[in-house]
C-alpha cells in the first residue's frame, strides 16, 4: 500500500470510526507501528486530524486555557471561585497538599478555612502570594526556572524536588480535558512538572472549569486511570461530565 493510500485509509477509518489505535491498524495492514506512526504525524502537521498518545483523533477544539495568565483570569471567575470553594473542603487539618499553578488554583488558596492547619507545597509564586497572610498553613516553595505564561516553576530542579515529598492530595490545573485524550496542557516541561506532582500524591483532583471540557492540548499530562476526583461547576452538563464518572472518578459539584 502506498503512502497515499495509507494516508487516505487512516482517514476513512477515523471518519467511520471516530479514533485511530496506532496497534490495531498496524495489525490489521500487517505493518509496523512505526510507519503508522509516521503517517499519523504527518496527517497532523497537515491539520487532519488530532495525534494523541497511542494513536488519533478527530480535530479537537483548542483550550482557552492556552492563553497567557492574565488573559486567563479573566475566565469564568464566579465558576473558578465556586470550584475553589468546593475543593478547600477536602483539605484536612494535618495534611500535605500540593497546589498546582493556574487561576483556578488561585481560587482555591483565597478558600482555604482561616483555621485550618496543614502544608502546601507549590511551584507557584502566585499561590504562595496568596497564603502569606494564612495564620496556620505553612508553605514550601519549589524552585526551579520561571514558565511565565502560566506563572510556575518547571525543569529538573522543580521535578527533583517534588520527588523528595509525599503528599495526601494534588490539586491539579489542566489545559484541557478529554475522555481519550487524558488531561493534557500547553508546554512539555510544565506537563512533566504536573505529571511528577500526581505521582508523589495519594490522591489527585483535578479542577475543570466548563470551557476546558472536550478540547486538546498538545501535551499529556496522564491518563484519565491516574485521576481520583474531578471538581466541576454545578451547571455543568451532564454529558460532558458522564464519561468521567464511567471510568469510576469522583465528580464532585461545585
């Protein structure tokens, strides 16, 4: 089969069957996944479709959440301070939390109970701002090089760090969020820093306002397996929240 006709199948099958599995079609065309793989990512560069971690999608709308920070404050700022409300509920006194970067996290710092007593770490500068004047959440700061478009420290030394701490609960920002695709943000390096928090955590929940729901981002974070809660807004659909709950995560209304 030649690479045109590979190409052409690729995408009659993604229109009939709505994704690509990069194995199933190299099992099926009897050639190796590699070639496959070339061919997806070609298709891709040309606009087709959507690459994604094990194979394709149809185009996804991008995330608002791409967007500089600034920019980004001024989303859905009732939503993001009732989904900061929710989530400062499941901090416990005595706990360590991880706070993600982002205008969500933002939200859910200014929530945290007067009295409540427990850790943050944070790659965030913005986070930590915002808990200078806590009587009783003592704060850890990781280093590491400034991302500014989202705030947050990233590279190497962010990630060493993280690795030297076990935390009760993450609380994650993400780009976008998809049931095949994952969560999944702008940046590899702020993707890997995201990725290193879950794993040193027993417990990720990761905070969705609406507009991130059913887009892409270039760069995943994990898989959906990894995710142990969701926080939504109340006025959420239901069917954009319904996958989640298929694959046994915990959404929880904000």
């Amino acid at each position: 089969m030649l690479t045109h006709q590979r190409k052409q199948y690729l995408l009659d099958l993604l229109q009939r069957e709505g994704q690509i599995v990069a194995r199933g079609v190299s099992d099926a065309l009897g050639l190796s996944e590699d070639t496959i793989r070339r061919d997806l990512r070609e298709l891709a560069k040309e606009g087709l479709l959507e690459r994604v971690h094990g194979g394709a999608l149809p185009l996804l709308p991008r995330s608002p959440a791409l967007a500089p920070f600034a920019g980004r404050e001024q989303l859905s700022v009732g939503i993001k301070a009732a989904i900061g409300r929710a989530a400062a509920k499941l901090i416990q006194t005595g706990q360590v939390a991880f706070i993600d970067g982002g205008t969500t996290a933002v939200q859910l710092a200014r929530q945290l109970p007067r009295e409540l007593r427990a850790t943050v770490v944070t790659h965030s500068p913005s986070i930590a701002v915002e808990l200078v004047n806590h009587p009783s959440i003592e704060v850890l700061m990781l280093g590491g090089r400034l991302y500014k478009h989202s705030v947050v420290g990233v590279g190497a030394a962010t990630v060493e760090a993280i690795g030297r701490i076990r935390a009760d609960l993450c609380f994650m920002g993400v780009s976008s969020l998809h049931p095949q695709t994952g969560i999944t943000t702008g940046d590899y390096e702020e993707a890997c820093v995201k990725r290193a928090l879950s794993e040193a955590s027993s417990r990720t929940i990761v905070l969705a306002s609406p507009e991130k729901f059913n887009t892409a981002s270039p760069f995943q974070i994990m898989p959906l397996s990894q995710v142990s809660d969701i926080v939504v807004h109340r006025d959420v659909e239901d069917a954009l929240v319904a996958p989640y709950r298929e694959l046994g995560i915990k959404v929880i209304l904000a």
